[in-house]
C-alpha cells in the first residue's frame, strides 16, 4: 500500500501560517482538495477531526504526495504529538483513511485522528476549519 499521500485539514495546510509550511513546500505536492467522513472540532490553537466514516460529516482539506514520506511523516508525527518522543495516549494518532478526491475518486491517505475526548469542544459541523476561523475573526 502506498504511503505516499496525506490528507490534512486544519494547521498543516497550505493556506495556514504553520511552522511546518518549509517541509510542505519542499516535500509535499498538493494534489487538490479532498474530503473525508468525520466529525472536526475546534480545539482552541488548532483543529481535530475524529473519524466518523458512517456518520460524519463531510470534512473539506488538502491532498498531498509526499516526495519523501519517510521524513515529512516522522517531521508530522513531532509536530502532531504522536511520535515516540510523546507519552501515550498521544495527542493525535496518524491511519490512512478513505479520502475522496474532487473528482470523485477514493484514494487511501494518512490523516492525522484526534485522540482524546471532544467533549466540550465545539463541533464544526460544515467541515471547513480555514472558513470557520475566516468566520471567528469577522
């Protein structure tokens, strides 16, 4: 199975000023726009999405190809708390999960899960983490 493409969906995306945009921009080719099934929430800081396939919501991001995955994904893995320098339960989890492609097509990708509780977070139910901040700050 191919591990070369990743869909992201809140701060790792191209329109955001993460500190992670010099390995997006040198490792990473977007592909388009994608959706997942989940359920994403505002966390404060940054967004989660929590995989709800059956359910969920329509979850709007990015798709890329990682021109070096091994590298971008343990780059990824520091940066969403889920690599081995964390103590579990980490704070995302990172599975490849059904993305589909505004063409249509379904393709596998790594996603970065939330893995904690979501009580008491704010559900942001159209999907769209860049659009729900746009929304916040006017």
């Amino acid at each position: 199975m191919p591990d070369d493409l990743m869909f992201v969906y809140g701060t790792l995306r191209k329109d955001t000023a993460s500190p992670m945009k010099p390995i997006l921009d040198q490792f990473c080719d977007l592909v388009g726009m994608a959706t997942m099934k989940g359920r994403l929430y505002d966390l404060g800081r940054y967004p989660g999405v929590v995989l709800d396939e059956a359910n969920g919501d329509p979850v709007f991001g990015q798709l890329f190809r990682l021109t070096d995955p091994a590298r971008v994904l343990s780059e990824f893995d520091y940066y969403e708390e889920c690599s081995d320098d964390f103590s579990a339960p980490h704070l995302y989890r990172r599975e490849k999960v059904q993305v589909t492609m505004m063409s249509g097509e379904t393709v596998l990708a790594w996603v970065y899960l939330y893995n904690r509780s979501t009580s008491g977070h704010i559900h942001i139910p159209a999907g769209d983490y860049i659009n729900y901040l746009a929304g916040k700050a006017s």
